[in-house]
C-alpha cells in the first residue's frame, strides 16, 4: 500500500520524537541513524528518505524542540498582553524561562547558536517575533530609552552569554544569582524610570518618540509612505537624544 501524506507525516513525527530523546540524553553524539530508527521503530533507510542525513535531522530535532517551545512562549505572550500585565515583568518572566530552557536543552541551545543554524531557523525567528512583540509593549508604556531593535538585541545578547556562560560552567559552580544580575544590568541600560506627569521629566521627548513608533502600524489615517517617513524622524530622534 503506498505511504500516504498522513503517515507520512506521523512517521516522520515518530523519527524526530525520538532524536530529540536521544539528544537530551546524549547530545548529538546519541543521535546516531541507527539508534534513532530502533527508537521510532523504523527502517534506517525511512530516515534517510524523509530528512537525508544525520545533519538533516539534527536540524529537524532542533528546529521541533524550539518550535514546540515558542509555540508555549507565543501563548504565554498573548496571554499577557491581553490581561494587561506590566510590560516590563513580562519581559522579565520571559528571560528567566528562555535561560531555564537553554540550560535544560543545551545541545539544543548549542546547535541553534551556530551562526548558519541560527539564520535559518524559522522557530528562532518567531521566537525573536515574540520577544520584539514584548519589547513594543514597553515601548508603548514609554519606558524605553532607546529604540526596540536595540532593545531586542541587549536583551538577545545578554541571554544568550549567560546560557552559554552557565553552561561552560560545572552544575555544582554556578552562580544561581548569575542570570538575575545581568538581567537587572540590561534592563538597566534600556529602561527608563516609569514616566512622571511632567512632560519635561527625564527622558520624556526621546521615550514618548519611542513610544509613538511602537504605535506608528496603528495609524491608519496615514498612508505607508507617511508612516515611513514619520518612522525615519522619530528614529533621528532616538539615536541623537540617546
């Protein structure tokens, strides 16, 4: 009976299931074609049929646990945003489960750090999409002090040393107080105190410019063209005030 698009698709599930075990328990050392096939309970041959080699199918386990992750990180997000938690604690509760993910999954969080994997992921892209969504919504709340592309990349940059840094590090020598205090740095450098009614306060024009440009997709009676030359002044705004 020929293999329909169905089991083709469970089998293929049953193959990455059961990498994604290995690799957790042995990193990609474990993940061997014939492991993996003795696992899913299929041929070695299936394997190389449906994600070629051992590369094709780390990229396939990688990208299934991330995905899986941030599919949870995109609901976590939503949820938040629609019970009108404070921005800023959001963004908190978000690294401090992206540094527990990276250490519980550190051959995953490894092989996603290659600079050619990283590019190419399509969950590592929604996952930024998630974090960029968190970051607008400080920059709504006009606590940013600088822009959110920058924000984005201190937050990306401050967690991704830590997880590497924790992980270069013996379970028994690390600093469990570590990932808060680079957190508390970071968001130190691209926060600003909750605005004061007095719009002359500290930081007031630079953070109500960021807070106009979070905003500026929501300005319908604007055509694009508009939006993109408004989007140009408030950037000149942000980079010569910061």
């Amino acid at each position: 009976m020929p293999e329909t698009v169905d089991s083709r698709a469970d089998v293929r599930t049953a193959i990455v299931t059961a990498a994604a075990e290995l690799l957790g328990e042995g990193g990609p050392a474990a993940v061997t074609t014939r492991g993996v096939a003795e696992r899913a309970g299929v041929q070695v041959p299936t394997i190389y049929r449906l994600l070629g080699d051992k590369d094709g199918l780390l990229e396939a386990v990688v990208e299934h646990v991330m995905a899986t992750y941030v599919s949870a990180k995109s609901e976590a997000a939503a949820a938040s945003a629609a019970a009108g938690d404070d921005p800023v604690e959001a963004v908190r509760q978000s690294w401090r489960r992206q540094i527990e993910f990276g250490l519980a999954n550190p051959w995953v969080f490894r092989l996603l750090n290659e600079p050619d994997r990283l590019q190419a992921s399509p969950a590592t892209r929604a996952g930024l999409d998630v974090l960029a969504a968190r970051v607008r919504r400080v920059a709504a709340a006009r606590r940013l002090r600088v822009s959110e592309d920058v924000a984005v990349g201190v937050i990306r940059a401050a967690g991704v040393g830590v997880v590497q840094l924790l992980l270069a590090t013996a379970p028994e020598d690390r600093d469990p107080a570590l990932a808060e205090v680079v957190l508390e740095a970071a968001l130190g450098r691209i926060l600003l105190d909750p605005p004061e009614p007095d719009p002359d306060s500290a930081g007031g024009p630079v953070a109500a410019a960021i807070a106009l440009r979070a905003g500026l997709d929501d300005l319908d009676a604007l055509s694009a063209a508009e939006r993109g030359l408004l989007a140009e002044w408030l950037d000149r705004v942000v980079r010569d005030r910061a």
